[in-house]
C-alpha cells in the first residue's frame, strides 16, 4: 500500500509524527509512506489552495517533502508531482493537535488536505486529537490516536462499500480528551453543533496604538446533541463521521421548486 500524509499543524509538528507511526503500520513492511506537509502552520484554512501563486516544495529525507502552501496544496503537489512508482492507496491528514469535531470542521486544513484527497478520488481520513484536562498534560498528548488509530482505519476501509460517485467519502476522525487506555471504543456520528459558543475576535493593542485582532475560539469542552461528535468525544469515544463535499441542502429542495 502506498500512503500519502499531510497535516495543517506543519512538517515539524508532532502529531505528523504520530501520524506517521498510523501510516506505517497501515502500509506493512512492503509499503510506502510519502509525507508532504506545510511549510509553516495552515490551521484554520479549510480547503483552501494557493490557485494564484506558485509554491516551493522541498525535499528533506526519503519520501519526505514540505510544501510552501496548505494541506490541499500538499495533497495536490504529492499526486501529480511528488509521488513516483504508481498510485496513492490512501490520503491521511492529521493528527490535528486540537478537536475538529463539530463547527471546527469546516474551519479545519486538516479537513481540507483529506477533502481533497477525496476530490481526487483516493480514499481520504482526517484525523485529530481532542484535548482537555485528562490528556493535555500527559507525556504523550496523542496517544489516544497513536494506539488507536490504524486498527480504527483498517476496520473502516474493511467496511466502506465501492464509492464511485461525483463526491467521495472522506472520513473526519476525532479521538477523546483522554489517555488511550480511558478510551471506550468508536462511534459513528453525525457533525454535531456547539450551541451558545462561537468564534469571535480579542482586541489587543501594539505600543503604537494601533489596534490588532486575534481570532478567538469557543468552549470546546461543550458537548453537542446525543448521536454527533464532540458528544460521543466528551463520553470517552472516538467519532467517525464519514463525510462528502457537496455543501447542497437537499431538505430545502423541494420546498424551493414553488420559485420555478
């Protein structure tokens, strides 16, 4: 199996690392693994691509590449550019170091490396590591993910039917706030929604007075509604909530065909 990885956190960034652990074992001893990741962080900028100016990618080890543009930019650069000696089995973004459970999905570069991957045909995983009191000061931040996550993918893959249509599944995967052996196994969901917490902006201002603005986000420690993500999460669960980019609203459909 060949496996192409990517993140949004950067090529140094340590979830990469696990990630590459995930992928190795996915990809057995006659395998490859190919990493293409940002340059610099890309968090926050979803299925965004560099359309209107060339980026630099540079080789750093075997099959080790970074790329001067986002998480889709690495997908892209990696398929038709980077990977030689055949097809690309498998596209796993991550692992996100934070939750992109809930709204925090359609933010998420981790979200658009494996959107795209799922553009392209191949199928694609974003992983991401929930963090809260639990795990956030332990050795390992990501060993929920890193004890669980390959076994997690092989059952999925093993499940998924033929997927041959415009838009393919892609799967967001989100491990709980809490050490592996807390975790108590794996739920499908649905995205769910954290009510009553947005994401806002913080003034701050530089000694010249001029005034900046950073983007401050929302309690992540919410839950959503029974059945989606970040509740199953907060429960001590991993969600698997498969996932297609057609932003359609079919509910509205029907009602609408009266402006025909």
């Amino acid at each position: 199996m060949r496996i192409l990885i990517t993140n949004d956190d950067g090529i140094s960034a340590p979830g990469l690392k696990t990630l590459e652990g995930i992928a190795a074992t996915l990809a057995g001893p006659d395998g490859e693994v190919w990493t293409v990741a940002p340059a610099f962080e890309q968090s926050g900028v979803a299925h965004k691509i560099s359309y209107t100016h060339p980026m630099m990618v540079s080789k750093l080890g075997t099959r080790r590449f970074a790329a001067e543009g986002s998480p889709a930019d690495c997908v892209l650069a990696g398929l038709h550019d980077v990977v030689d000696g055949g097809p690309v089995d498998l596209i796993l973004s991550g692992v996100n170091k934070g939750n992109n459970s809930a709204e925090n999905a359609l933010y998420s570069g981790t979200l658009g490396g494996a959107m795209e991957g799922a553009l392209q045909g191949i199928p694609s995983f974003a992983l991401s590591q929930y963090l809260g009191p639990e795990n956030y000061q332990i050795d390992d931040p990501f060993e929920a993910a890193a004890e669980h996550g390959a076994a997690l993918i092989a059952s999925i893959l093993a499940a998924q039917p033929e997927d041959t249509g415009d838009y393919r599944l892609f799967y967001n995967v989100n491990f709980p706030p809490m050490p592996a052996h807390k975790v108590k196994g794996a739920r499908v969901t649905t995205q769910g929604f954290r009510r009553n917490t947005r994401f806002s902006t913080e003034p701050h201002y530089a000694p010249s007075g001029r005034k900046f603005l950073w983007i401050k986000g929302g309690d992540q420690q919410i839950p959503t509604l029974p059945g989606s993500d970040a509740h199953a999460n907060l429960e001590g669960y991993i969600s698997v909530t498969p996932m297609r980019a057609d932003l359609t609203a079919h509910d509205m459909l029907d009602r609408l065909r009266t402006i025909e």
